[in-house]
C-alpha cells in the first residue's frame, strides 16, 4: 500500500484547509485510516482516525468541532478538512492507513507541511 498526502500549505490563522491522502496498492486490506501531525521538537500525535467503512470516528480534544475527517472508498482517498485553523496547528500532517488482519501493521505518508501564519 502506498499513501501519499496533498492539499498542505501556508493559511492565515482562522482559515482553512482540505488534506487530501491517495491510497494505492493493495487497498483492500487497509482498515481505520487517519491522520496524524508532528511539530517541530514534538512528539508524532493522533489528529483524527476513521473506521473502515467511515462510520466511526475520534479526534484529538485539540481538534474537535474544527476538523473533519472522512474517507471514500470507492475513491480510496481520506480527507481532513481543517477548519478555523490556529498557529498551533503548524505541523507537517501524515496519512496513516491500518492493515486489516493479524499481524498489526501501519502503512504511512510522506508527509504534508501545514504552517499557520498569525
């Protein structure tokens, strides 16, 4: 399974942005999907994480009612819509996609900056 992450960049605080992941590979056997974030000189965080059939979902405390995560699988794309986005978003964003199945298994982006101007 291959990722790749886009729709990073630069925004001024309060506004928005679409992160998009393309999955390619052997998607069938990728379960819960989401999206994770590191800043500079932090540790790697979950932001958001989707169920297989996108029927369940979590966020951070630190995201809620500001971003939205959602997946098409027909497509085999997730997405993250950020919302009222804060200079404390600023981190480079990975898509992460879970292996279905035994043993547990993550595949991963390469990654997409998203700054946050103030």
């Amino acid at each position: 399974v291959q990722l790749v992450e886009s729709g990073g960049g630069l925004v001024q605080a309060g506004g928005s942005l679409r992160l998009s992941c393309a999955a390619s590979g052997n998607t069938f056997s990728i379960n819960a999907m989401g999206w994770y974030r590191q800043a500079p000189g932090k540790k790697r965080e979950l932001v958001a994480r989707i169920s297989s059939g996108g029927g369940s979902t979590n966020y951070a405390d630190s995201v809620k009612g500001r971003f939205t995560i959602s997946r098409d699988n027909a497509k085999n794309t997730m997405y993250l819509q950020m919302n009222s986005l804060k200079p404390e978003d600023t981190a480079v964003y990975y898509c992460n996609a879970e292996r279905a199945g035994r043993p547990p298994y993550d595949w991963w982006g390469q990654g997409t900056q998203v700054t946050v101007s103030t």
